[in-house]
C-alpha cells in the first residue's frame, strides 16, 4: 500500500483541476503523482525550505500559515488533502475546508486519531478520512 494509492484515490473522487496539498513537508510523492495524473497541484508549507525543495521538482508551492491562512491561495481549488499531517494542524486543515466550502481529504500517520465526523475510507489498505462541506 504505497502512499501513492492516496493519488489515485484522489483521482478517482476530485474533478481534474487544481487540488491543493497541506503541509508537504518533504513528502512529495502524492503531488508529483497527481500532477502526472493531469491535476494543477499547489503545495503548501510554512517551511520556506519546504516550498523551495516542491518547487525544484516542478510542484507549483507557495507558504502559508494555516492557522491564518490567505484564502486567495486556495481560488479555484477543487480540494484540499494532506498526507500525514501533525496533529496540531487537522483542526485548521478542517477549518479552511469547512470555510472554502471544499472537500478535505487527510492521510493520517498510523495511531493519529482523527476528529468525529469524519468518514473514513479503506482505499488499497490506505485509512483516509473525508469531510465534504454540507
């Protein structure tokens, strides 16, 4: 069950367009897949190391603050995901979803709980959790 799997998860759930990555880090993998599978993918990071590194492999990355984030990066967007993020950012990730009125799809790491109302997915082994706006 490679991380991958998340891409092609993606691909079968968010219209071609651009989808937004939260909090990359240096995991890059889901954003390099997702741009071979046609999508417009913005990676975002508060590291400027981090930002740098997507854009030296062709990811378009900007830097955000997610707990203050600027809406006019997310325009456009279909979706949002993460892969793997910290615990102290899933309440903000869901939040700029909830307020962009956008569908948020989290990779956690194995053992990180989730918050309730989210519905969780077995995709090729893979647990992801779904919020969709109402």
């Amino acid at each position: 069950m490679p991380v991958e799997d998340f891409a092609e998860f993606l691909a079968n759930e968010v219209p071609k367009g651009k989808i937004v990555e939260l909090g990359i880090g240096f995991q890059f993998k889901v954003a390099l897949r997702l741009k071979e599978l046609g999508y417009d993918v913005l990676a975002v990071d508060w590291n400027p190391d981090s930002v740098k590194k997507a854009g030296e492999l062709g990811i378009k990355a900007a830097r955000d603050d997610l707990f203050s984030p600027r809406p006019e990066l997310y325009r456009d967007a279909k979706a949002l995901y993460s892969v793997r993020p910290t615990p102290e950012i899933v309440g903000p990730i869901l939040s700029l979803g909830e307020r962009l009125r956008l569908p948020v799809y989290i990779l956690p790491l194995t053992g990180d709980a989730m918050p309730r109302g989210m519905k969780l997915v077995n995709y090729r082994g893979l647990p992801i959790y779904v919020a969709k706006p109402i």
